[in-house]
C-alpha cells in the first residue's frame, strides 16, 4: 500500500469523525453582547434604580457543592437517613420559626450535572448543551454577559472564597478571592476549612455587594465515601454550624442564598441526569419579611431562574443571554409586573438576536407564533403569569432547538467511515490494482470535505452524500463481487459459518433497548457460545480412526470417547474460560435501568466499605492479582531476553513496572487510612502515586513507539556459553561450528541477538504492561482479579487457537510441492510481480530432536508424522543454507462444464460493471429524488388518485423583526 | 432395540443431568439460588438430548460417528441425531427473550429456555422426516446412510 493511499483513508476516518460529532455534539452560539441599565424602560413604571427598585442591597451566596433537597427538606418516615437526612437544623428552624423570612426551594438543574456547567449556567443564565459538557477540568474564562461582570461593571464588588473552579471562570473579575484547589476529590476539608478561615472576616466588612462561598467538603465526601457514610453526618453538621453562624451576623439589608449546584446518586457519584442528582435545594432567607406566601417550600424551579430573580433583587442588569424567568413570590405585589416585564424584555430581545446571529430557520419559525401572539397582547391581558408564561415557551423552544441533531452532518459522517471501511477492505484484497480514476473521485470528496468545513453552502452536504455514496457501491459491489468469487470454490460449512452469525447477532441485538441493557450478558453469552464453538472446531485433531478401519480399538466409555475426539487441553482451557467469563459476573456494575440489578462490592469504592474482613479479602486478592500480572508479563520478557542488556529502555523496562506495583500498593495502603489522619498529608501524597505510574507508563509508551524492537545484540564471542545448557550442547557446538565457518567465509565477525524470537510478541507484552498498570490503578482494587482473568482467558483462548497438526516444532519437508503450499506470495514489487521464497536448510540429524515418521504421541495428538514431514523440535538443528526466491504465475481458475454459461455472464458483468453501477446509482438517485420531490409527489397523486386536496407548498417562515 | 437400550438410555439421561446443570450455570444460570428452576432445565433438556440418542446406538463409536462426524449408522440415529442438535440449539436460541422487558410470565427463566429445547427439537424431527422423505442421501451397500 502506497503511502498516499495510507494518507487517504486517514483523511477519510478523520472527516467521519469530525462531519459526525459535527451533526451530534450540539453547539450553541455564544453572543458577546451584554445588557445595560439603558436597555429595558418603563415609562409606565417610576423606575428608581437600573432596571428596578432594589430589594436588597447585597447578597451572601453559600454554594454548598451536591447540596441534594432531600438533605434540606424535612423528612419523616422510615426512609430517614442518620447520615444525611434532617442534619442542617438551622434551615429547618428558620421555616419554622420565620416563616416569611424562608423560602425552600426544590432548585432542578440542567444536565450534565457537573461543577463547571452549573456555575456556568448560574452566573449567565444559559442552557448548557452537548459540546460544553468535556469541559470540567479546563475551566476557561466565560465570555458571555453574567452576573460577575454586570456587578463589576457598576462598580460593585464582588468577594469570593472557595473552589478554584470560580477563578477560572472569571479570572480577573473579584474584588478579593479566597481560592482553594478543588481538583483532589479525596480531600473533604482542606477547602471547607480555608472559606471558613475567611468567612466571617469577610462578612463583617462593608466594601462587597455579592460574596460567594464554595463549599466543596460535602461533594468530594459523596465521591469518597458515598452519602449514607459517618463522614457525611460530619461534614452536613459543619455546614449547619457555618450557616446558623451566618444567619447570626447577617445584616437587615442582606439577602441570603443558599442552593446545591447539583444533587447526588445513591452512590454519591453525579454528572448524569438521574432525578437524585438533579433536584439540587436552594434556601432563601432574610431578616426583613422575604415574601407573602403560607408555603415557604417551592417545588421544581429551573436553576437558571435564579440569575434574573438575583439580578431583578439587588437590581442590576440582567445577563444578556439569561433564560431564566424570575421566582415572582419573592418580589412585592407592586414590583411583580414590572419585573416580569423587564423579564420578558429581556428573554425576547435575546431571542431576536441570536436567531438573527445563527441564522437558524427553524428556531425563528417556531418563535414567531409566539412573539406574534405576545406582541398582540391588549394592556389588560398582560398579567405577570402571561409574561411568565411566555418566557417560559421561549425557554422551552430554545431547549428542544439545542437539542435537535443535524442530520445532514450526521450523515456525511456515518457515509464517510462506511466509504473508508470498505476502500481498506478493497485495498487489502486486491491492493496490486492502479487506483488514478479512484484516487481523483477520493481527492474531490477531500476538497468537497474540505469546502465544508469552512463554508455554509446548503448544497454541499447533498453533492457529498452523492458523492460518498457513489463511493460506497463501487466498493461493495467490488467486494461481494470478491466474495462470490471465493464462494465458487468453496461453500463454507455451518460450523464455520456460526461464529458470523453470532457476530451478527450481536450486531442486531444494539437495535433493542433491553438487548442494550443487558449488554454485558449478551456479550458474555455469545462469548461463551464462541468458545464452545472453538472446542468443537478443534474436534477430531487427535481423531485417529476412520470409519473403514476395523483395526480401531473399541471405545469402552464415554469419557474415553471424548478423549478420542478431543484433546485435554482444549477441553481444560475451554472449562477454565468458561469459568473465568461467568465469574465476571462477580464485578458486574449495575446500570440506572436494571432495577433489579444489586451492585457487587467489589465495585464499591474501598473507602465505603464497613467491614474489615472484606476490606482484607479484597486488598489481599487486588493485591495477589496485580502482583501475578506484573510479575509473569516481567518474567516472560526476561526468559526471552528482552531485558537483557543495558540499554536506556531494557533497563526502564525491568525497573518501570516494579516502581509502579511499589506506587499502587502505597495508595492502595492509604486508602485504608481515616479521614483525619489522611487531612495530614494534603494532595501531594494522595496524587503522587498515580502521577508515577501514569509517567512511568507514558514514558515507556513513547520508548516503545520510537523503536518497538526489544532485542540485544551482542557482537563477537559470546556473553553467556551457559544458556541454556542442556542435553543439545553437543549439538549446539555443531552449530557453533558452522557459525565460525560462516564468520570465516564472510570475514565478518558473527554475533549473538538475545530476544530474537519473540521480537514481535515482546513489544506487545511489553507495552500490555504499560497499560495494564495504568488500568489497575484507574479501575481500583476491586476490579483487578477480573482484569488478572480476563487476560489469562485471553491467554488460554490464544493458545487453543494454535493448531499445528503433529505438535510443536520447525516443519521441514523432502517435497518442494508440499512446501510450496506453505510459502505465502509476497505483496506486489516495484516491477509488477509477486515473489515468494523457500529455504533450503541443513539439519543435524539428532532422533531427540527431530521426528521422521515415527509413531509418537506428542501433546494434544497421538499421530503419525507422515514421511514427507521433518519435524524439528530444536531450532538449533537447522540451519538455512539457500532461499529460492521465485516469481508467481498466476493461473485462471479451472471451470466445470456447468459452470461455464454462469462464468461467462459473470464475465460479462464484470467487464461492464462501472457502466452498470451507473446505471444503477442514477436509477436509485432518480428514485430518491423523486420520491422526496413535491411536484412529483402531486402529479403522481393527480394520475393515481383522483382526488388530492391541499397540497401545500412548504413555506419557509422568515423571521421578521416585530 | 429392547429393555437394554431402554435402561441405558435412562442412565445416559441420569449422567446428562448435571452436565447440563453445569453447562446453564456456565452460561449464567444462578449457581444454588435457583436450584429447582435450574435442575428443571437440566432435566428437561437431558430427556431432549440424551434419550434419543441412548435409545439408538449401540456402540461408543457409532455414537462419536453420530454424533462428531455427522455420520449416522441408521435411519433411527439420524433422526435422534437431528432431535439431540435441535433441542441444543433451540434451548440456546430461547435464552434471548429473557432480557426483553415484556413482562410476560413465561419469560422467566427456564420456561424459555426449555420451551425453546422442544421447539428445538420438534423442528429437528422435521428436519430429520424432510431429509430422509427428499434429501439428498444415499444408501451405501450394507444399508448404511450416509449425507452427500
């Protein structure tokens, strides 16, 4: 394969990708525009202020991460938790006892329910979408209007303490900051501690308009220890402690906000969007009455309503590109209509710009109905829930178009990666073959691919989808025209045909959704099935007896009758897979929709265990696994040599992966110590142990990428006489002998390659290794035995899979027809030919070590080795004295009498298989764009049927600045 | 065939128990939890298989020829043949309604996968019926069948 065509098809799987999440990761817009105090006037209303009279002057914001309602609701039952339920007593209390001073709020989050995203959405009001969600740990600066910048702009200030996510979002914006690390999950209280340490200073100075402070101790004690833990009980009584303290200093002219940026699983885990982790709480709370209710608990308000709710209170501007619609209960009857009127402004003016900004046809085709109606409202109707009402079907509609796939990229994608999945497959069956005319349609895709990337033309995508697909047929056709060529020959058997079907099979079983649910028994069935189906393939290799012979001895017993048929060895290493594939059922992890499904403790965490005794089963036997692994992979490559020598990467890779077992056993230890004792040791023990492997692993990685090759040459005398000593020594000089000839004759000194015979499975070992050591410490102590099973089932698997008929051993034979069988063609050369070779050798005739026709039970066989064969089982006997290298002559395959009118239809059909393919396409390419034409669609019903009312000619709605 | 053939297919039947139970353990039936569903299966599908198959041959290597080398000695031995495969595969097949989310009752394991074994195998001894009535076979000298 040429190097432009291995370029190409890189080319190719890159456009796939790219067009694809093109189409799937939705995007949104993000407009630079910002709202002013000047925007939204009422000449109606006396507005006093910027947008509306101030309730309060400042505000204290206490994010408290993962802070789930259910920890702030009181709760009553049997259902009560001792760990995390009715533990924050002072929200309770003030409920209580001030009742319209209090509000509770059930404060439901957007997913992806993850740290960054919330803040996001919290401080300008957006939705998040699909593209946004891989960002949690780069934080970088927002560009969009948000509360940070509309407070700073009006020269008021912002304080900030806590998780040093808030520093990347607004670098520059706060007028003090307190941050604290928050990347280290296993660290309850290092944060907690330092906004503690500057809380209370903070709030006694007089200078800031807004203070923030980000609790991250509940979270990461969730992602720790999960929520039904003693240390959780701890670390809600701390933060109730925190609040009743603020609640003390706090001023008449200070509204405090108190909410979760996200709720948490069962598990303590959160990101997705089960109704746990959704269902954040958000408490409100004054020492002037707040609101006028009776019910102090609201259910279910959108965390982005907050943002114009907390903008409209201390009055400042509304974020420009906010969704939210304001919580009305906490504004005064007076103050209501004005605000939501100045929500609504708000919301509208967004919409118009961004529909006029993306340029998004069906986005302002659905907005127009609706601003249309609104703008036709009379005085009188304009009530609060109207506007509230209207914000809300904008946000909805909003929501629906960010989550709407674009087809057309989608499918230029899927196109591309099927046209590049078929070409390899062409390019490997018949790679001799000149691609110019392949190569020019190949080279327009890339320019068209090209156009499209930086362009917006609607045409593009359809001339691709031509162009692609035209692409696609050429390759199928050519490739079930190869197969049927194949099948000419031969009719593969059912046997052989079933390990297809099971690949089918499971193909087909992503198309249902409880298939998909219970992916892991699917698989592991048809697994199981594949291996059964190995054994039986591998039936009748020690099969001795044909049915004509009536020298056969009886077979006494079953079990003797399956001894006949199959090898020990093969019915040992199918039993022990077996076995291996079913006990991975131990580690299973449950998903949300297998309610039935109870999680192994094994896949707990090792922190959110109580008991001793499983803690010890489960470090003893991580610990047993990953030593067993690390240890044979290192003891294979030293038996072969690998290690030998001194270079920079033999040495790196004897070293590496004992240092890494040392790193894994030390955190593995420290997960056993408790939290207080851990608080000692801060980040740097808890990261360094990881952030060793994963350097040492890298580093190897890269050794291994630059030159995969593990051998050590040794010129001139040899280093080590005693390898290997053995009964062959005698014969080993004789070798030594012809060595010192060849050196002689070639004048060249000879020398010695140590890990010659597995160069190609010692990098691979090697580089598994690597891998290995980072995915133990990624997947935890509980999953290791099943990683330990899952390779040696692959061992056992591989070694079934090694058939050779009379055992082990260099096969050698008189008959040059019988060899020639066995020496492949090469790839075409420069000129045009295929070369393969044969080796002529010389060897020691040494009945130890080589067989000739004798009549020996070797493992897994008791055969014949027929006279034709040598069978040499010590490489050292042989020595290779000439190859022959000849050029292949291609015959035409031979044909039957019946055969022939087929053949030559075929031959016909080949010859004009472009001009049928044409044919072909342009028939389906007819087909399809009439079926999807209008007019044809009517004429066709005008003729058929004889009738046909309202035919409608699709309208395109343009947008029109009301 | 006679009282023999009869005992030694019963006893073929009691050694096939637990090697089924095995092979459903191993292929995800619960170990001990399910013991009466699972011994169920065993049963049932040891009938299926190991009965037909004890009642015809009457040597161990006439049964690996039958059953290995798909070279039935008899007209009997291939319809048992086809019986013991079609159960197999059926009760293989049967397993995949167990995850679908119907909530039937019959979709509780075993009852598919042993409804799937006699479906299995009532198909085989069509299959078997169709072969001997139209196939392709043709008799050797000693009366013997064999399958082109």
């Amino acid at each position: 394969m040429r190097l432009w065509t291995l370029a190409l098809v890189v080319v190719g799987y890159l456009a796939g990708l790219y067009f694809y999440s093109r189409g799937f990761l939705l995007t949104r817009q993000t407009l630079r525009l910002n709202s002013s105090c000047a925007d939204v006037q009422h000449p109606d209303a006396p507005v006093r202020g910027c947008w509306l009279e101030a309730r309060f002057k400042r505000a204290i914001v206490l994010v408290i991460d993962a802070l789930r309602f259910d920890f702030v609701d009181r709760q009553t039952g049997p259902d009560v938790s001792p760990y995390y339920h009715n533990r924050l007593a002072t929200i309770g209390r003030l409920l209580e006892e001030r009742k319209h001073q209090s509000l509770l709020v059930e404060f439901t989050a957007d997913p992806p329910t993850t740290t960054l995203q919330r803040l996001k959405a919290l401080t300008t009001g957006s939705l998040p979408t699909f593209i946004d969600a891989g960002t949690n740990f780069a934080g970088t600066a927002i560009d969009e209007d948000n509360i940070i910048d509309q407070l700073v702009g009006l020269d008021r200030n912002v304080i900030f303490l806590g998780d040093d996510t808030w520093t990347a979002l607004f670098p520059a914006q706060f007028h003090r900051q307190f941050p604290f690390p928050s990347f280290d999950v296993k660290d309850l209280h290092s944060v907690d501690d330092g906004v503690l340490g500057h809380l209370y200073d903070e709030l006694n100075k007089p200078d800031w308009t807004l203070l923030v402070a980000h609790f991250l101790g509940v979270d990461h004690c969730g992602h720790k220890y999960g929520p039904s833990h003693p240390e959780m009980r701890r670390k809600l009584d701390q933060m109730d402690r925190m609040i009743a303290n603020v609640t003390q200093l706090l001023a008449d002219d200070t509204l405090l906000i108190i909410f979760g940026d996200h709720g948490m699983t069962t598990t303590g885990d959160h990101g997705g969007d089960s109704p746990d982790e959704l269902a954040a709480a958000l408490f409100l709370h004054s020492n002037l009455p707040l609101h006028s209710e009776d019910n102090n608990v609201l259910s279910a308000v959108a965390q982005v309503d907050l943002v114009p709710t907390l903008s409209l209170l201390l009055d400042f501007p509304t974020p420009f590109s906010s969704l939210g619609t304001i919580i009305p209960q906490v504004f005064t009857r007076e103050q209501q209509m004005a605000a939501a009127k100045a929500n609504v402004e708000q919301v509208v003016r967004y919409a118009h710009s961004y529909s006029k900004q993306s340029g998004d046809s069906a986005l302002s085709s659905r907005l127009q109905p609706l601003l249309r109606t609104f703008n036709s409202l009379t005085p009188e109707e304009l009530t609060v829930e109207r506007c509230l009402e209207t914000v809300r079907q904008m946000q909805r509609i909003f929501r629906e178009c960010w989550a709407t796939f674009h087809g057309p990229w989608m499918l230029i994608g899927v196109l591309a990666m099927l046209e590049t999945l078929s070409w390899t497959l062409r390019l490997m069956v018949d790679e001799d073959r000149s691609w110019g005319g392949r190569a020019v349609l190949k080279l327009v895709t890339v320019l068209l691919q090209l156009i499209a990337y930086f362009g917006q033309q609607e045409i593009i995508p359809v001339a691709l989808h031509m162009l692609l697909s035209l692409q696609l047929v050429l390759d199928l056709a050519a490739i079930v025209n190869g197969l049927m060529v194949v099948k000419q020959n031969r009719l593969p058997s059912l046997l052989h045909a079933f390990p297809f079907l099971l690949l089918l099979l499971h193909a087909a079983s992503f198309f249902s959704n409880s298939f998909v649910v219970y992916e892991r028994d699917v698989i592991r069935y048809l697994a199981q099935t594949s291996l059964l189906l190995l054994l039986v393939q591998r039936k009748g290799v020690g099969a001795p007896r044909k049915p004509g012979t009536a020298a056969a001895p009886k077979i006494p017993s079953l079990w003797r009758l399956i001894c006949v048929y199959f090898d020990w060895k093969s019915i040992l290493f199918t039993m022990v897979a077996l076995v291996l594939l079913r006990s991975g059922v131990m580690f299973a992890k449950c998903r949300e929709e297998q309610s039935e499904c109870v999680p192994s403790w094994l896949t707990a965490s090792f922190q959110s265990l109580h008991d001793d005794a499983d803690k010890n089963v489960r470090f003893l036997t991580a610990l047993a696994s990953v030593g067993l692994l690390i240890f044979a992979m290192r003891s294979f490559l030293r038996r072969n040599g690998h290690l030998d020598g001194h270079s920079f990467k033999s040495v790196a890779l004897g070293a590496a992966p004992l240092l890494s077992f040392t790193a894994i056993l030390v955190y593995w230890v420290s997960l056993w110590l408790p939290d207080n004792v851990w608080q000692h040791y801060q980040t740097a023990f808890s990261l360094a142990p990881p952030l060793i492997v994963y350097t040492l692993s890298l580093m190897l990685t890269a050794l291994l990428a630059i030159n995969p090759l593990l051998i050590n040459v040794v010129m001139g005398e040899q280093k080590r006489e005693e390898l290997d000593e053995s009964a062959v020594a005698s014969k080993r000089k004789v070798f030594q002998h012809f060595k010192r000839n060849w050196a002689e004759y070639l004048g060249q000194p000879t020398g010695t390659v140590f890990g010659l015979a597995s160069a190609i499975s010692g990098p691979i070992v090697a580089l598994l290794l690597c891998w290995t050591v980072v995915l133990v410490l990624l997947l935890g102590d509980g999953i290791v035995a099943s990683n330990f099973a899952s390779i040696l089932r692959h061992g056992l698997i591989n070694n079934m899979n090694k058939v050779s008929a009379f055992g082990e051993g260099t096969y050698l034979s008189t008959e040059l027809s019988l060899s020639l069988n066995w020496s492949p063609m090469s790839a075409v050369d420069s000129n045009g030919k295929r070369v393969g070779c044969v080796a002529l050798c010389e060897i020691v005739n040494d009945p130890s070590g080589v067989k000739i026709g004798c009549n020996e039970s070797v493992v897994g066989s008791a055969k014949t080795v027929p006279n034709k064969y040598f069978i040499v089982r010590n490489d050292e006997l042989v020595i290779v004295r000439y190859l022959l290298v000849y050029e292949h002559e291609s015959k035409p395959p031979q044909t039957s009498n019946q055969q022939r009118l087929f053949h030559r239809t075929l031959g016909w059909l080949s010859t004009h298989r472009f001009w049928l393919l044409m044919c072909l396409y342009f028939s389906l390419l007819m087909a399809v764009g009439l079926a999807s034409s209008s007019n044809f669609r009517f004429y066709w019903k005008r003729l058929f049927a004889q009738y046909w009312p309202n035919h409608r000619h699709n309208d395109h709605h343009h947008y029109d600045d009301a | 065939m006679g009282l023999w053939a009869v005992l030694r297919a019963i006893w073929f039947v009691i050694v096939g128990i637990p090697i089924f139970y095995v092979v459903a353990v191993l292929f995800g039936a619960p170990l001990l939890s399910e013991l009466y569903e699972t011994l169920t299966f065993a049963i049932a599908l040891s009938c299926l298989v190991f009965f037909p198959l004890g009642l015809t041959f009457t040597s161990y290597d006439q049964l690996g020829r039958l059953v290995f080398e798909n070279r039935p000695d008899t007209k009997r031995q291939l319809v048992a043949q086809r019986i013991a495969f079609g159960s197999v595969l059926g009760a293989w097949g049967g397993a995949a309604v167990i995850p679908l989310d119907w909530d039937r009752p019959w979709q509780i394991w075993p009852t598919p996968c042993v409804a799937g074994g006699v479906i299995g195998a009532f198909l085989g001894l069509l299959l078997a019926i169709f072969a001997l009535r139209c196939g392709p076979l043709t008799f050797s000298k000693r009366q013997k069948w064999k399958i082109v």
